[in-house]
C-alpha cells in the first residue's frame, strides 16, 4: 500500500475504534468481539509507529496510556469550578427548598447521585478532547489530560452536531467497585498496602505519572455540567440530554421534582438503593433546572445559591469483636486485623475490619470481647469506629498488642515518626520474602509472567524459592514435576525468567524491594548514579542529592546494601545476567553540552516528553523544577504563570518551541554508541569486597 493510503487506512480505524470504544464504553452495548477490538488496535499502531508524524493526538490507541514520565502543569480554569454547599439533614435541606421556592415562586428541581470520586473539567475544541484538568483550588487545578485520555467513557472526539465550537463539561471521576476490588487483589499479592476507599483510589490514580498504570486501573467517568460563552439552553436537564447525543456518559438516575415531598422521596429511595450500584455514591445533589433562575439565585464566593449537596449518613453495624490476627506485609510491616462476629453492613455480611496500626487501638480503646461499632470506609473496607462501652464486659483488660512477629518470632521494632510496627527479619521471615519475590515479578518490575502469588507459594513450600535470586536457578524438570503445572506452564515461565534479563536497569531497581523507593524514585535514582554499584557505593547525602530522595529514603538504600544477605542476592542476579547499569547514548551533538533545561507548556509538533528527549539527545539535562540552576526553559503553549514568574525573577532565558529547534538544528553532529557508564572510575567497582 502506498503512503496515502495507509494514511486514509489510519483515519479509517481512528473513526471505526472511536465508534466501537462508545458502544462498549457509554452505550453498554458491543457490537464487535474484544478480539476483534485488540485487532484494530494493533494495525492502528503498527501504522502510527510508522507515521507517528500523522498520529492524532486523541487517537484510540491514547487509551492504552505510555510508560512514560509526565509532569502536570498548574492550568487556570477559565470557569472557576466551585465547590456545592453540604447538608446531613433533611431539616437544613427543608429550609434550603423553601427558601428558592419563596425567591422564585414556581420552581422544578433537578435532583441526581452524588458520585463519590475525583472532579474534572473537560475542554473541548472543534468536537474534539483539547485538555482535561483536576478542580485543584476552584481557580487553578492540574493537567492531566495524557491520563484522561485513557479512560474509555470519556469521548476523545465529539460524535453528532451543534456542539460549540469550544466549552468545557465538568463531572466525577470515579473508580468502580470492580476496578477497585480487582486492584486491591493485586496489591494484596503483591504485599502492598491496600487502598483505602475507591474515591482516593480514583484521585490518585488520575495524579500516576504513567499513563499506562492508570489505563490498567480502569477508571469511569460520568459528566455533570456544561460550562460555556452563550450556550443556547434553557434548563439543566437539556443540556445533559444534548451532551448525551454528543457521546458523553451521562448519568440515567436523576429526576425532575416540584416539591419538597418529591425530593426527599428520591433521596429515601436511592440511600437504599445506591448500594445495588456498581460504584460509589455519597448523596444526592439537588439543583435549580432553570438557567434563568440559577441566574437569578447567582453565587457566593464559594458556591452556587441554585444547588445543594445532601450528603448521606455512613452505615454503621455493632458486634462483637472475636480475636484480633496480625499480617505481616513484604516490608515487614504488621497489619491488625479484627475478626468479628458476622453482621450485616451494606449489603454484605462481615467478618472481619480494619484496625491499623497500635495507636488506633489505644485510641480507640479496642479490647477483645468487646461489642464494636464498624462502618465501610468508601462503602468497601470495613473499619473499626468505635466502641460500646455500656456493653464492655466487667473483666475486660487493656488489649496487649505484640511485641514479636507472628510468623517468625522476632522482636518488633518501630521507627521514628511511623505508626506501624515493622519485623525486622528481612532474610528469614517467610511472609516477607514470599512478599518480595511477588515483587519482584510482578508487571512494572522484572515482569515475569506464569509466577502469579499461587506459584510463587507452591515453589516457597517445595523449597525451590528461597529468595529473589532462585528464580533463575530453577529446574525445568522439577518444576515441570509440581502440581498445576506440568511441562508447558514450566516452559512458559522459564521463558519468562529468560525475557526478564533484558528488563532495564530502573526497572531492576524497583525489583528489588527497597523500602520507600517505588517505581518513580526508582527511574530518578537509576538516571542520577547510572550504575547499582554507584548507588551501593553512595553516602546518605550523596543519595540525598538524587531528585526525589530525602533523607529517610537515603537511609533505607544504604540499610539494604549494609545487609550481607541482599549483597549474596544482589551478587546472585548480576551472575544470571541482570542489567545493573543505565543504557545511556552519546549525544548526537554538544548543542546542550552541560545545560540544564525545564521543558514546560505544550508544543505544536511535538509532545513534551519528545522535547525531554530532544535535550537529551543534544547532551542537556531535564530538570523539573525552575531554580537558579536552570540554563533556559523552553515555552509551549499555556507555560505555567507561576514557572513564567519565577523565571522572570531569577533571570532565566525562555525560548519558544522555534528558537529551540533553531538551536539544535544548527549543531554539527558527533559520533553516537551506545554506553553504559557508571559515574566516576571509583563508583564502578562491583558490589563486593570494599564497597561494604
């Protein structure tokens, strides 16, 4: 096929995925197999790789996210988005009702659920997803629109007609049960803590810095509010009928009322029926229908005379807490767990809460027998609120919490300024070690597949995984010879344990397991010391010195490699083959040679990660944050005032996407290789002998 048409091939795919992610994602109602789906996608990938110069910016393949590091820029919201006024009782929301009906005479209220998740503003230009950002303060938030994007009921380009040509519609982000209960397994495997509640989960997946993380959690979103210059509509619900012709998710459960009794009437109904919900749901938000009277009724400084937030009372359940067992994590950190007698909550029977940590007990004055008041945490995670004392038995005694861990008796310890208590038994510790080996396998690290947390705990029992490192020592044949698995799911993860040798060194690094450093910091140490032999070899403050490491996560690196055992493994991997050092190129000109520079803003022909890549292509360095220490920033569009200012004040030069293209282009070329090279002669000596 020629150029053109693979071109015409790639808008062809765009519009039949586009269609396709509507009636999958908003209308529930595929027409085409997840197959057939994936297939598309590959083959519009495939030519996008080939044309990333006609790839379009909210092209279907944006859903599956990158890998990516990504900065967010403080944006400005061109309609403040304001916050809604909160009342418990049905009393104040009484009053709030009769008050608009005395103002106004006649009025029709709109009410709607009040989906427990994370706001955003999404703006639209020419029918087509332009930027999405987070409320922040009402005036400014962040943007976040490389995640947005990959967030299925969220329409990357408009479908019908007689949209604006630029406007902006507000609504929740939100992270279904489903997605959360799913994500919440994985961390369990992984020996992570778990989430508390699905409304933090969605707005800290919204703020990853890797797109790909937040594809993979499965956020929804539903819209709410039209915000724009002259909008043609007269009432609220027809403009939610019109943004749902557009491909917007749209909420069904809402409801015209004209009396105070028909209000409460839908709120009794749905704070019974939200639990049958596939998603949180923390109240009802009542709203004038009439643009001309919410104009009428205005706003205060914080927020709109013309809507209200009645926000429904947390279910609680009494019973009697039974025993209290306490779960050792990978970190060896010690989790209390309440097991309870069953009681209904919410729809579902419970066993067993939440406790946390020893102050919450002491706080909460916990002790065994006693009848305890549990509510769910985000409708999920039930937590231990509270206790009866007018039902505490007349013998009852203090609760005693443990003073060594439950699985290989050590004596706990418990750091400064935490609240949990940790085993410190690293090497002998059978939790932690299962906990560090799902670690180390687990998709963003060394990414083997077939060693799911059953494997990996059938091989811990059968004695052929003691540590991180037998896992590229294992028998084919023994293996093969384990129940569940058998010659081919023994091929398959050899196979695996093969790949992972090519995984890069950042990635390595993360596998490892070190306490604080997660898969970001990971990435900033690894591109800071080049080398695990310079990261072993470095001091508390020349580990300091890396961005994003601070004093306790210094500490926590250098107590690692103290340890004689992690150096046997660590000495161990770099035997199989493991990367420990940065694939770095030489520059392909000096034009950057010892600058720093801050890439901010967004850019006509590139992305920023593309301008990142540019600098270091021509031997700069990417610095985040505009200090003394930069050589010049290089503006996009909609460059943070605050960045502008700051530069401004301390002399920085700023140059557009033009100038410094015109600056790299006119740089003679060297010679480039490919190198790895840790950062000075003495940091690369290997991590043995002297080093410890």
């Amino acid at each position: 096929m020629s150029r053109n048409d693979d071109i015409q091939r790639m808008r062809q795919l765009e519009q039949e995925l586009d269609y396709h992610s509507q009636r999958y994602y908003v209308d529930n109602a595929p027409e085409i197999s997840d197959f057939e789906f994936d297939a598309l996608l590959r083959e519009l990938q495939d030519l996008e790789a080939t044309y990333p110069e006609e790839a379009d910016p909210n092209s279907p393949t944006k859903r599956v996210g990158s890998d990516l590091t990504t900065e967010f820029e403080s944006v400005e919201h061109r309609y403040p988005m304001q916050s809604l006024a909160n009342t418990y009782s049905s009393e104040e929301l009484g009053e709030w009702i009769d008050r608009i009906v005395k103002e106004l005479g006649d009025v029709e209220f709109v009410t709607e659920l009040k989906f427990d998740g994370t706001a955003i503003s999404l703006c639209y230009e020419n029918g087509a997803l332009k930027r999405a950002v987070t409320r922040g303060d009402g005036r400014r938030g962040d943007d976040v629109t490389n995640n947005v994007r990959t967030i299925g009921t969220i329409p990357l380009k408009l479908r019908g007609e007689g949209y604006p040509a630029v406007f902006e519609i507000r609504g929740e982000i939100i992270m279904p049960y489903a997605s959360f209960d799913r994500l919440n397994r994985e961390r369990e495997a992984a020996g992570e803590p778990l989430l508390a509640n699905p409304r933090n989960a969605a707005a800290g997946t919204l703020k990853l810095q890797s797109s790909q993380t937040v594809a993979h959690r499965g956020l929804d979103c539903t819209l709410y509010h039209l915000a724009g210059d002259n909008l043609p509509y007269t009432t609220h619900t027809e403009m939610l009928s019109v943004a749902r012709g557009w491909g917007f998710k749209i909420s069904d459960h809402t409801a015209i009322c004209r009396s105070r009794e028909e209000v409460e009437k839908f709120i009794a109904y749905w704070d019974t029926e939200r639990k049958a919900l596939p998603y949180a749901t923390d109240g009802v938000v009542i709203k004038v229908n009439s643009y001309a009277q919410q104009r009428t009724l205005g706003s205060t400084a914080k927020a709109p005379r013309w809507a209200v937030a009645y926000k429904f009372q947390a279910e609680k359940a009494l019973t009697k807490l039974v025993s209290v067992d306490f779960q050792v994590g990978r970190t060896g950190a010690i989790t209390p767990v309440a097991n309870l007698e069953p009681v209904q909550l919410a729809g579902t029977v419970v066993k067993r809460a939440s406790i946390h940590n020893a102050d919450q007990i002491a706080q909460l004055d916990i002790r065994l027998g006693d009848m305890v008041y549990i509510e769910k945490g985000g409708e999920i995670i039930p937590k231990i609120t509270g206790v009866e004392l007018s039902m505490r038995p007349t013998d009852s005694k203090p609760f005693e919490y443990i003073t060594h861990c439950p699985e290989c008796g050590t004596e706990l310890v418990r750091f400064e300024g935490e609240a949990k208590h940790y085993c410190p038994n690293q090497s002998d510790c059978p939790p932690q070690i299962v906990g560090r080996i799902e670690h180390f396998v687990k998709r963003k690290a060394m990414d083997i597949e077939g060693l799911g947390g059953e494997t990996i705990e059938l091989l811990w029992q059968n004695g052929m995984l003691h540590d991180i490192a037998d896992i590229y020592h294992l028998d084919p044949v023994q293996l093969a010879s384990l129940p569940r698995l058998g010659e081919k799911s023994a091929a398959n993860i050899l196979e695996g344990v093969r790949r992972s040798k090519d995984v890069h060194f950042e990635r390595v690094l993360f596998a490892l397991g070190i306490r604080f450093v997660g898969e970001t910091t990971a990435k900033y140490i690894a591109t800071h010391f080049l080398s695990l032999d310079a990261i072993a070899s470095a001091s508390v403050e020349e580990l300091a010195e890396a961005e994003e490491v601070g004093e306790k996560i210094a500490h926590s690196i250098t107590d690692y490699f103290a340890n004689e055992n992690n150096r046997r493994i660590v000495e161990s991997l770099r035997e199989a083959g493991l990367k420990f050092d940065m694939e770095i190129k030489q520059p392909t000109s000096n034009a950057l040679m010892g600058k720093s520079v801050v890439i901010s803003g967004k850019f006509a022909g590139r992305s920023r990660d593309d301008m990142k890549a540019l600098v270091e292509e021509h031997g700069g360095k990417n610095l985040a944050a505009v200090s003394a220490n930069v050589d010049f920033i290089v503006a996009g569009e909609n460059m943070g005032p605050a960045k502008r200012q700051k530069a401004e004040k301390l002399g920085v030069k700023i140059l557009s996407e033009e100038e410094f293209m015109a600056l790299i282009e006119g740089a003679e070329p060297i010679e480039t290789e490919t190198v790895a090279e840790p950062k000075t002669e003495a940091e690369a000596k290997p991590i043995q002998g002297t080093l410890f």
